[in-house]
C-alpha cells in the first residue's frame, strides 16, 4: 500500500488500485472456497482498500488543488491562473469520473470551480 500512497499522478495510482483490486478479487475466490490464502484474509484487505481509496484520492485531489492554486498566484494574468486551475480541476474530475465520483472529491472540485468563476467573472 505504501507504493499507492505515495503516488502523485492521479492515472498512476487509479491504476494501481486498480491492480490490487484485481488480485485481491482472485484471492478472494480462493477464500471463498475454503482455500487459505494471506493473512489478512483477502476480504479483509479488500474492505480496508475499499475504505482507503477515497481517502487517498482525497490526499491526492487536495494536493493538486493546494499547487494549482499556488501557481495560479504567481500567474501573471488571470487567464494564465484560470488556465492553471481548469487543469488541475479536469484532472480531479477524471479521478471522480474513474471511482465513481467519491464524495470526498467534491470539496476540492467546487473550490476550483469557485476560484475559476471568481476569476472569470473579475475580468
């Protein structure tokens, strides 16, 4: 897990999820059947994967949300920081459009969407 924690790129760690979900859900048959397989069991794992996806994502939507708008600060123009900002806002739209639009993205999308209005409006 550690590995999926410290991912940075939102494809790069939906994809890694995504890679333990797989085996664990093969592992899980086994369990199923009666065949010991780790410990924990895959069932548990798959609960605690299940619990910590969204907070990782989380971590990760406010991370890029936190740089964006560090950026869009220094921008010189206000078209350069609404630029800035509708990246990071697409990316976090991609990571809740992949885990079926987890609440905890919702926060860090409408922050953006609000700077993104504030800006446009002022201009």
């Amino acid at each position: 897990m550690a590995l999926v924690e410290k991912t940075k790129n939102p494809d790069t760690l939906m994809s890694r999820i995504d890679v333990i979900r797989d085996n664990l859900d093969i592992m899980l048959k086994y369990e199923q059947a009666g065949i010991s397989t780790i410990t924990p069991t895959p069932s548990i794992l798959k609960q605690a994967l299940e619990s910590e996806t969204g907070k990782m994502l989380e971590r990760l939507a406010e991370e890029l949300a936190r740089n964006a708008l560090a950026k869009a600060a220094l921008s010189t123009s206000d078209r350069s920081a609404v630029s800035t900002v509708q990246k990071a806002l697409d990316k976090i739209q991609g990571m809740a459009d992949k885990s079926n639009s987890l609440p905890e993205l919702d926060k860090v999308l409408t922050q953006l969407a609000r700077f993104i209005e504030k800006k446009t409006a002022a201009a």
